[in-house]
C-alpha cells in the first residue's frame, strides 16, 4: 500500500479543474460558489484548449491557470486538496488516477471511465491511496429524484419490483464553441454514444430503486446520423428481485424524462417535476372492485430543461466532502459508478451481438 498521511477534511477545501468545457463552467463553477455545509475555493484549472483557459481566468481571475494536468499536479503539490475531473471521458481514468496517485482526492464525472477495466483499476488507486474517489451522479440530488426517495423511504408502495426509465433528448449534449462543440458524437473522445453519456444516470437510479445489481442485461441501439456514436438506446435488465427497462434518445421531438416505479403495493411514476403516487387500499364495499388506488400528486421544481443543474451539483458537493471527512475512499456511489460503467460495456456487447442476454457478475465479485 502507498504510504500516504492520513487524510483530512477541513471546512475549507482548496481544489482544481481539470477541463473547462460547459459543465465545468455553467455546473461545476458556479455550484461551488453556493453556500453549503463545506466551502470549496477552486485555486488551479487546467485545460488544453487556450480560449478555454481565457474564459476560465476571466471566471477565476485569482486562480493558477494551466495546459495540462501534469503540468498542474506538479506545480500545485501540497496546495490543492481535491481535483474535479470534467474533460472528456476519454481522459477520465487517466487524469483521476494521476491526482489520486498524488495523495490527492477526486471528484470525477460521469461515466468514471469508458472501460470496465479502467473503472476497476481507478477503484483500486482509491483504495491503495486513502484519498476519495467519488462520481458525480447528480441526478440522485434533483428535487424531484430525492422526493421520490422520500417515498419509497416511506415504504408506501412496498417492496419495488419494476422500474422502467426514459430519457428523451431532441439532439445531443452540446460542448463548447472553442473546442469540439460535438465531441460527444465522437468515440474517441467520447467513449460511445447516448448509452456512454446517459447510461450512468439511468443505470445507478436503476440500482438505487430496486436495492442492487442486475444480473443480466439485453439490448438494441441505432445511429440515425452519419456519426460513430449510437443516438437512440434501449435495454432490459434483470435484478435479483425485479426487472428494468430504460430508453434513451438524442432524436425525440421533445426534451423530457418519464420514470415510473411500480411496487407490491402502489406506483410511482415522474415526469419531469410532476410526480403521482399511487397507492393500493383495500375496498370498503361489496360492491366496488376488489383494490382501488389512493392517488397523491404533487410537482417539484428541478429545473430538467436547465442542462447546468447548478444545484444539483452544489448538493452533490457536500456529498463529496462528507466522503473526505468519513474518509469513505470508494463509497456505496463509487460502487455503483463501476456498475455503471460494467452495465454499459455489457450493453454494448449485446447490441452488437444481435441483442443477446449478457449475464453480469455478481456484485461481491465486482468488489473484489
């Protein structure tokens, strides 16, 4: 094991970007100047990209700019406490096992890397070198996600059993003018298409609604475009104790996100801020239908049509340092970012293999 001291979490901590593109700076940077629980002072940024590193003086004037995450790593040795990791996923395992391999905590987004094998290998850095690793699933901190939690906290609708989970887009995620506005449709740097990009949120909703890991997954996608990248995704997967399906598009006609959660005893179904639960009551007359459902609804502002979601983010960032000041170097979320990234390799396997059923490892022997 790598003989680092121990890890520490002051109230303060001093952290560096690495890539400037559109989430780091309509996401990541304004959420760390909200208030919360840890203040966060983002003291370095890296990125290769020279306009890039232009906007980003302008947006932290007193911040240390750099070309590269070596070149940064080096020069801010013993001044930074964490690094966030917002390039492109194809540099995701290399820059977080660099920073973790300097005694330095990560936060890296999704998906943690475009390989089973890279996503294993950054859990392992973690844990040799005592520092966090931690993914940014940010959706499990929107408004309305964190309602649904309440709910099933609550246990009104039972054990779950089936999830389904739609994710429409009318186009993909654009980047940045000054750098590959389109990267995402770009394998190389991208990793794959809609299933890479989406998947991890999809997949560890999946896994935190229906208690576990599936077991085995099948699935379809297909490129509309002249791109390498597929744009349209669906897939269904088998758990210990249920089933769940999921369809992502970058070509629908509308920009929209349609969840439902069916338990032993009622459903749950979202879309976008709007929630319904229904819930199984037993009837009070001869004469009615042997079940009727109770129905709640209510709406909770999370702004899905803001791709920035600065305050998803800002939660997400508290959750970080709660995982610094537990010294939790690969949490229950890091788990479920190797899953993710384990369930979309299986995914691409099968689509590519004529929708054959991929069986899955169990999830002890993920963790070992």
């Amino acid at each position: 094991m790598t003989d680092f001291p121990p890890s520490n979490a002051p109230r303060d901590l001093r952290g560096a970007i690495v890539g400037y593109g559109f989430i780091a700076e309509r996401g990541h940077a304004p959420a760390y100047a909200l208030p919360g629980e840890t203040r966060f002072q983002i003291v370095a940024i890296a990125d290769g990209c020279a306009a890039r590193r232009e906007k980003a003086h302008a947006a932290f004037p007193q911040a240390r700019i750099y070309e590269g995450h070596e070149q940064l790593l080096e020069a801010e040795r013993g001044r930074i406490d964490f690094v966030d990791v917002a390039t492109p996923p194809c540099d995701h395992a290399r820059v977080a096992t660099h920073a973790l391999s300097r005694g330095l905590h990560v936060l890296c987004e999704k998906p943690l890397a475009t390989t089973a094998a890279d996503a294993r290998r950054m859990l392992a850095r973690a844990r040799d070198s005592r520092r966090v690793l931690f993914p940014s699933h940010n959706y499990k901190h929107a408004p309305v996600v964190k309602a649904v939690r309440r709910v099933l906290d609550q246990g009104a609708i039972g054990a779950v059993r089936l999830v389904t989970l739609q994710t429409f887009r009318t186009t993909h995620a654009k980047g940045v003018d000054e750098w590959r506005r389109d990267w995402r449709r770009e394998r190389r740097f991208s990793g794959g298409g809609i299933a890479m990009d989406h998947g991890s949120h999809t997949f560890y909703l999946a896994f935190d609604w229906l208690g576990g890991y599936p077991t085995s997954i099948s699935a379809k996608m297909s490129t509309l475009g002249v791109f390498d990248t597929e744009d349209n995704f669906s897939c269904s997967m088998t758990f210990p104790h249920g089933t769940a399906s999921a369809h992502l598009s970058w070509t629908a006609g509308v920009r929209k996100v349609l969840y439902t959660i069916h338990g032993e005893r009622g459903a749950i179904r979202v879309e976008d801020d709007d929630v319904e639960v229904a819930i199984m009551k037993e009837a009070t007359s001869r004469t009615a239908s042997p079940t009727v459902w109770e129905t709640h609804k209510l709406s909770v502002s999370s702004d899905w049509m803001d791709a920035s979601h600065v305050g998803w983010f800002r939660s997400l960032f508290d959750q970080f340092a709660g995982a610094i000041a537990r010294e939790d170097f690969v949490s229950p979320e890091t788990e479920a970012s190797l899953g993710c990234v384990e369930l979309i390799t299986a995914a691409y396997e099968s689509a590519f293999d004529g929708s054959r059923e991929r069986l899955l490892a169990a999830r002890a022997e993920r963790a070992a």
